[in-house]
C-alpha cells in the first residue's frame, strides 16, 4: 500500500499541511495486514513532469516526490526478488534496461 497525496509542504516556511487529515493508510494497512510502502506528497512537480512526459525522477531527481518514489520502488523491487525463483530476477538489469 502507498500512501498518496501525503500532505503538501510549503516551500516558503517548509510548513508541512496534512490537507486530507490524519493517517488513515497507516491504519488501514495494518488492519489489512499489509506493508504499508510510502507515501508521496502532494507536489506541482509530479502534475508538470507526467504532462511533459517526464517523469519527476528524471525530471527532478532530489525532489522528495522523486526521492519516495524511488524508496517505494526499492522495496517493491525487494520484495519481488524475495518472490522469485532464483531470487535474483531483477539483478541482471541496469536502471537503463528498466527505464528507472
């Protein structure tokens, strides 16, 4: 489970806003007994870099949109190779390969 649209912080005062209130997704992972994975907040950035067709990790690498999505995929990444046969299905490919 992702945690999306996770607050919006102000880049003037670096106030960080919870828009949407309270930390539901924590709660309802854990009542459904999954991991909860990450959350992205809320950021211009994602909206301007998907309409541009780039997207916000290339676009933005040291953005925190692109930082948690980064996160959240290494551990989908992880948990995939736990998963599979051998183990070892995502370690023969570069970040070019998969167009990380």
């Amino acid at each position: 489970m992702v945690k999306n649209m996770d607050g919006l912080t102000c880049k003037v005062c670096g106030t960080h806003h919870d828009v949407f209130g309270g930390n539901d997704v924590e709660a309802l992972a854990a009542a459904a007994d999954v991991e909860l994975l990450g959350s992205v907040p809320i950021a211009p950035e994602v909206r301007f870099g998907g309409d541009a067709g780039k997207p916000v990790v290339e676009a933005e690498p040291a953005s925190a949109p692109a930082t948690a999505f980064r996160a959240i995929a290494e551990k989908v990444k992880g948990l995939l190779a736990a998963t599979s046969v051998g183990g070892d299905a995502f370690e023969t490919c570069t970040e070019e390969e998969i167009e990380i």
